[in-house]
C-alpha cells in the first residue's frame, strides 16, 4: 500500500501523542497536532478533517500497515493507548518482512554502480544492518557520523525538483566573503556532495562559466517559470574528471603530481586512492611509495595533502611543494 508523506506525519503525529498518557486526548485535540505538524513539516496550512483522522486511527488499529496499534476510547471521547508501553516505532519486524529487507538490499546491489546511487553502498549497509539487529536482537553494528547543525539541507529536494523539471531558479545567497547577501537568477545543473557539505553547481547566464553554490550559504531559494530554462550539454562526471573537491580549474592547470607516502600510511593511500587517475610509481625499501595523480592544484587538494602531515611529501610539481612548504612553516610558528 502506498503512503504518502501527509499521512505518515499525522500517524507519527497521533503516535506521539498518545504516548503522552499524562493529557487526555480528544479527537479535535488530535487534529490540532496534527494540523500543527503539517504545517511545520510543509510551511502551509493543510485542512485536516475529522474525517481524516478517524480513517488514520482506523488504519494504525488494523493489520495493513502492520501497526495493529491498541488504540482504545474511554468517556466516550478520550483516545489512548491500552498499553502504555506503544508505539509504532517500536514494531519488530516479522519475518516476512526480514525476507523483503534481504530480497531488498540484493535487488538494490545491482545498483550500486550508477552515478545516481552514489551512495547505495553506504544505505544498503545501513539496511543489511538493519536486518541483522532485529534477527539477533543486539545493537547495531555500524554506527554513522551525524552533522545535526549541518546547514541548507532543507533546501535539497527544492533544488532536486528544479534539476529534474529544468526550472530556473532565483536564489539569495551569501558567500563566506560577501559583506551582504545578493540575489541570482540560477540554472542549476547538477548537486554534487563533498567532504560532508552539498554544493548546487549550474550556470547564471549562457555566457558565464559554471558556478558553484554551497547550500549552507543559501539564505532562500524560488522556482521562476517564467524564465526559460537554460538547457546545455553537462556532464557531471567529466566536468569534475580531474578535480578533487568542487573547485574545477582551466585544463592547462591540470598537472601530473607526485606524492611520496610513509610506510605507515601507504596502506591507506592505496586501498583509498586519493583519485581516480592514481598511479604506484615506485615502492620503496622502507615499505613507502611514491605515486602520481593528474589532478587540478586547488585548495581541496592542499587540505588533502596537509592532513597527512609529516606522512605525504610532494614531490612534483615545484609549485605545489612550495605551496605546502610555507603553509606547514606558517602552522610551526603556531606552536612556538
């Protein structure tokens, strides 16, 4: 059965509610919190009904939705839970649906290699995961890194939407430079996600170079129909071929680079690659190598290198080495 995201708010709305055995609960009480959840998920009023709701706690009474949640009337107004302990989030899975999950995840492997699903890997782990701790009743194996003061994210499935029905966009956007914030007539292209943080990349005008957004400094972002759409020839995936990170440069700043890496950290420069164009190019005795990348010499690629502190030594290209030379002089001084 299809669920839309309206009618899960009001069953994850009534479910919390009813934990709530300290307040008596009406039916208009419900719809009350349930309206008021609506608008806070959507921004917009949503008339719920009476009717509405009465259908929801039918539906989370019964077996369709493997809810069979123990909502009882008492007074002949007051709704609650006949044991206290409910919620539908505390369902355990039954094995049917363990099947589906395994059927599932082995479905969404065939996946795992387009662009689109670049993160499959990652949510089909998640899920295998997931399995695993309901079968075995432990707690979970993997445990993620969460950003909750992760900014603009609320802004993705605008901006998707837009990526998907070629519509123009006008954004307020303010720069981590920018004393004040301006106003962009956008047309977005693609999203691409780095190093935990989103960025919208498009064009402003046909004759401007490509433009990167980070959405943690979008203030606000709209839909204009009535501008058309600037609909160019962009591929993604050779747009960023010889970049790391969101900061693409002229092609003639593409550069062959050689990196020597300690024994300790060799390992994981091989079994991560810094890119996709690495190459070994030498082993050396003490257990080091020395590889060589064809990227662009941007900041990103700085970070990277700098984060390996004494354990990457740039090689080639001169300017390169130079760079990181007097950024890791300049730290020192730091800590004199």
């Amino acid at each position: 059965m299809a669920l839309n995201k309206n009618a899960l708010i009001r069953y994850k709305t009534i479910d919390k509610c009813l934990q709530n055995i300290y307040r008596e609960w009406t039916l208009d009480d419900l719809i009350e919190a349930c309206s008021d959840a609506l608008y806070e998920y959507e921004g917009r009023e949503i008339n719920v009904s009476k009717r509405t709701i009465q259908l929801d706690i039918q539906m989370m009474r019964s077996n369709k939705l493997g809810y069979n949640a123990p909502i009882v009337v008492y007074d002949k107004k007051f709704y609650r839970y006949e044991n206290p302990d409910y919620s539908i989030t505390n369902i355990p899975l039954n094995e049917n649906d363990m099947n589906v999950l395994s059927e599932t995840v082995e479905m969404l492997k065939q996946f795992k290699d387009f662009s689109l699903f670049s993160e499959l890997g990652g949510i089909i782990q998640r899920l295998e995961d997931k399995v695993y701790t309901e079968k075995t009743k432990q707690a979970p194996i993997i445990h993620l890194d969460k950003n909750e003061n992760l900014k603009g994210l609320e802004h993705l499935d605008t901006l998707y939407q837009a990526i998907l029905k070629k519509i123009v966009l006008r954004i307020t956007y303010k720069s981590f430079k920018a004393r004040a914030a301006s106003k962009v007539v956008f047309h977005p292209l693609i999203l691409k996600e780095y190093n935990n943080r989103w960025f919208l990349v498009g064009k402003v005008s046909e004759k401007k170079p490509i433009a990167t957004f980070a959405l943690d400094r979008i203030i606000a972002v709209d839909y204009d129909t009535a501008i058309p759409y600037l609909d160019i020839d962009f591929n993604g995936e050779q747009y960023y071929k010889n970049t790391i990170g969101v900061t693409v440069l002229r092609e003639e700043d593409v550069q062959e680079i050689h990196l020597k890496i300690d024994k300790s950290n060799a390992p994981y420069v091989i079994t991560k690659p810094i890119h996709h164009t690495q190459e070994i190019i030498e082993k050396l005795n003490d257990g080091g190598v020395t590889i060589k990348i064809n990227v662009h010499l941007n900041y990103e690629l700085e970070r990277i290198i700098l984060g390996f502190g004494e354990s990457m030594e740039v090689i080639k290209p001169r300017l390169l080495r130079r760079n990181i030379r007097r950024k890791l002089e300049n730290a020192v001084t730091l800590y004199k």
